[in-house]
C-alpha cells in the first residue's frame, strides 16, 4: 500500500523526463555560442522558458494523458525554479513574490509565443519576442538564429511521435 502511495505515476515520470530533456537541451552550448543566448541567470531562464513552452504547446492536442504530461510539466518547471532560489540564498519571504513574477514571465512568454508560432514561417513576430525576452539584456544581438533554431525545433516536435513525447521522450532540431 506504502508503495503504491509513494511511487510516481506515468504521467509524473514522463513529465520528469520531459522537463530534464528540455533543460538538457536549453544547456547546449551551441545554443549559447552560435546564436549569441547571453549565458547568465536569465539567458538561461529564458532558453529553459522556451524549450519548455514547445512541447507544452504541442501537447495542447495531444492524446489521452498529455493534458496530465503538460500540467506535471508546468508543476515541475515551478518546482526546480523554487528550488532554484532558495539555492541562489533567496529568503523566503521574498520566494513568493519572485515565484509570482516568474509565473507572470512564463505565461507572458507562452502568450506572445504562442501568437507568434499562428504567423510562421513570417519570423518577424517571433524575432521581436527574442529581442525583449532573452536578448533584452545583450543590445545588438540578433535574434534570427534563435527565432530559426526554434522555428525547427517546434516542426521537429510537430512532425515526432506525440507518443514519445508524451512518454517524455522530445525531439528537438540540432542545434
């Protein structure tokens, strides 16, 4: 009985996996060398952001269990940013209010994202979400190779197996 209350179940597992696989993948270094990501704190909140968006905007109209993938993948994403903080020495006063504004920033991402995955192959729109996102901070860098590196890694995950997807297995554009 113990076991069965403790062990995970599959959509928690595959959430897991699908959130590690999308932090790997936000990690690369290529992203960070190739396509000028600045590699600090927020360049790589804002990457992890991304490859997490995609494959959450992919099991919208997923089958039976990625409505239960896509929400343990949201919960796990706020679980290690919590986390997060509290081992950068935020205090916990101050974790509520820094959770509540991270929360703001996913979904205000996910929103402009989302409008702008409507209107491609036209990467304008997504370009200018980069630009004030995660190149707010680095004047001057160009956005494009991001926008294309994501622009494939969003067809990449349309054209895969939603089931592999689902067992938390994506399947992302090389970098």
């Amino acid at each position: 009985m113990f076991t069965q209350l403790l062990s995970k179940s599959p959509a928690r597992k595959a959430a897991e996996r699908l959130y590690a696989a999308a932090a790997a993948q936000a990690r690369a270094p290529a992203i960070y060398a190739r396509m000028d990501v600045p590699d600090t704190v927020e360049g790589r909140f804002e990457l992890l952001t991304l490859h997490l968006i995609l494959p959450i905007d992919r099991l919208k109209d997923g089958p039976a269990g990625a409505a239960a993938v896509r929400q343990i993948l949201f919960d796990v994403y706020v679980g290690n940013l919590d986390a997060a903080l509290r081992e950068m020495g935020v205090g916990d006063l101050a974790v509520g209010k820094r959770m509540r504004k991270l929360g703001e920033a996913f979904y205000g991402r996910a929103r402009a994202c989302e409008a702008a995955f409507k209107v491609l192959p036209e990467a304008g729109p997504l370009e200018a979400v980069l630009a004030r996102t995660v190149f707010e901070a680095a004047p001057g860098a160009e956005p494009a190779a991001l926008a294309d590196y994501l622009r494939r890694c969003r067809e990449s995950l349309a054209g895969g197996d939603v089931e592999a997807l689902v067992a938390g297995a994506p399947s992302w554009a090389e970098t």
